[in-house]
C-alpha cells in the first residue's frame, strides 16, 4: 500500500483523542498579518504607535516541495519570511492546496524564496542551504518523505544528520522536524489499523523514522520532534490540539503553522518534546494574534 494513499484511510479510522492539551491557533481568511506574536510586512502602513515592523526570519526547509512541507514554505513567505528550500526537484514546489486557496496548484515563486535542488543524503548538498542566505538562519525545518523503495531504508536519519551537522557548524539552534503518529514512543497512540501496517507494508519507513527521532533528540539542538495524526489537505482550521491519547486527523496547513512557530517563538512551549498533534477531538485555546495582544495597544 502506498503512503501516500492512507490520508483517506486514515481520516475514517482515527479515533477522537481521549486526552489533550490545546495549542489553538486563529488562522485569518486573508494574508496573515500577525504571526506567532510578530507582525508582519502587512502592517508597514499602521501608526508605530500601535505596532511594531516585522522585519521577518530566514527558515531552512528541507524537502520543501513536499505536501506538508510547501505549507510551511507557502506560510512563512505570506509573513514576510525569507525561505530557504532544499529539494530533489525544485520544479515540484507548488502553492499547497490548504492554504493557497484558488492560487493551488501555481508555481510557488517569491523574491524572499531561495530554492536548492539536492539531495538531503549528500553532505555537500546540505551545506548549500546554510551558505545560500547572507544572514544567519533562525530555524529550521525538517519534512522529508518518500517511497523507501525510491529514496533508500535510511534517507530519513542520514538526511537529518547532515542537517544537524551543519546546524551545529553555524551555530543554528531551532530545530522541527516531522515525523509520524506512531513513531518513538507514540506507538500506542495509533489507531489500532495503522499498527498493523507499521508492522508490515510501513515497518522499514517507521525503523527510519524512529533512528531519525533519536538523532535529533541526541543533537543538543533546541528541537521538537512533530507526530501528527492523519494528514489531510484541507484548508487550515486553526486548531492544532496536542494529545495523549489515540490520535484523530490534522490537515497539513495546521501542521505547517504549529512547526513555523516551534522554530519562531522563543517560548514555544514544546521545546525538547515530541508532541503528537490533531485537529479532532478536545477544547481549544485560542492564541490572540490582535495588535492589542502583542503590543497593549488597541487594534
């Protein structure tokens, strides 16, 4: 069974979470002009008496033309970001389907976009995406994927070594890297179907999966590690609940958001975790992105 055909499967199968912790976030209909406590390049024309100017970050995404992986990419640019993405074939990088609205499916071109075509396994590779930007990289974010039989039983892990290597060579310390419901010690937060394909038509990917987890909590980097539960495309709900128990689904427009703010907030408050992550299932927590809430001003 492919991978790529258990999105559907999943959507049905997951169960409601018996347990969470919300980390809610209000995604606007429109370009977001607050992000993660930041205002962005949106807001340039509001008294700076009411704001302050987003200058913007530079995130490294690898595997950036990936469905998961595009979101964050898409996102980061409509906040003023600067991106830096690394992928086999950059012609691949579209507007994702969740967020982009009636644009989905375009070439996804910007001036703040820098795209790399390599391979996340070659050293040298990797190293063209540290030295690309003139100024240093805020964060990154690891959302690698694929066939095993296409891109090799350990391209997760080795991939993700070489981007911890040259995190740590300039001295980069925000780290997120997606991984899976059922990966480390998520096991038993996988619904009861997806554990008998992680044991058959999925065991090599969840053997990558699970050395690739333990690299990076071995790093010292300043990492969370992301477990999803069933990935949808559909547009972003602005809920992203945080669980403990069987995990339900989650679109990846959500998922791309709550990465974007683990390498961009400074207190982000799942530093040194691997939080499983859904849309379904809980209460809410709604995190404010009003100027009066960031500032103390009015909006």
């Amino acid at each position: 069974m492919k991978l790529l055909n258990l999105t559907a499967i999943l959507a049905t199968a997951l169960a409601t979470p018996s347990a969470v912790t919300a980390f809610t976030t209000t995604v606007p209909q429109q370009k977001p002009t607050f992000f993660s406590g930041r205002v962005s390049a949106a807001t340039s024309s509001t008294s700076s008496s009411q704001t302050q100017l987003y200058l913007g970050k530079t995130i490294a995404v690898i595997g950036a033309s990936g469905l998961t992986s595009s979101e964050c990419v898409y996102q980061a640019l409509q906040n003023g970001d600067k991106v830096i993405g690394l992928t086999r074939n950059p012609s691949n990088l579209v507007i994702p389907k969740g967020s982009g609205g009636s644009k989905a499916g375009e070439a996804l071109v910007n001036d703040n976009l820098t795209m790399i075509a390599g391979d996340v396994t070659k050293l040298s590779d990797v190293q063209k995406v540290f030295e690309a930007s003139s100024e240093k990289i805020d964060g990154v974010i690891i959302g690698l994927g694929g066939k095993t039989s296409e891109v090799g039983e350990s391209m997760l892990t080795d991939g993700t070594k070489n981007v911890i290597a040259c995190m740590k060579e300039k001295d980069i310390k925000r780290l997120s890297v997606i991984t899976s419901i059922g990966a480390g010690d998520s096991e038993n937060q996988a619904p009861f179907f997806f554990k008998i394909l992680m044991m058959t038509a999925m065991k090599k990917i969840f053997v990558d999966k699970n050395n690739q987890e333990d690299a990076v909590i071995k790093s010292g980097l300043e990492y969370c590690i992301v477990r999803p539960g069933g990935l949808t495309v559909e547009p972003p709900t602005g809920i992203v609940n945080v669980i403990d128990g069987e995990a339900g689904s989650i679109s990846r427009a959500d998922v791309a958001e709550f990465c974007l703010d683990s390498v961009l907030m400074e207190d982000f408050p799942y530093i040194g975790k691997a939080p499983c992550i859904s849309s379904v299932g809980g209460t809410g927590w709604t995190k404010d992105r009003s100027a009066k809430a960031r500032t103390g001003e009015e909006a």
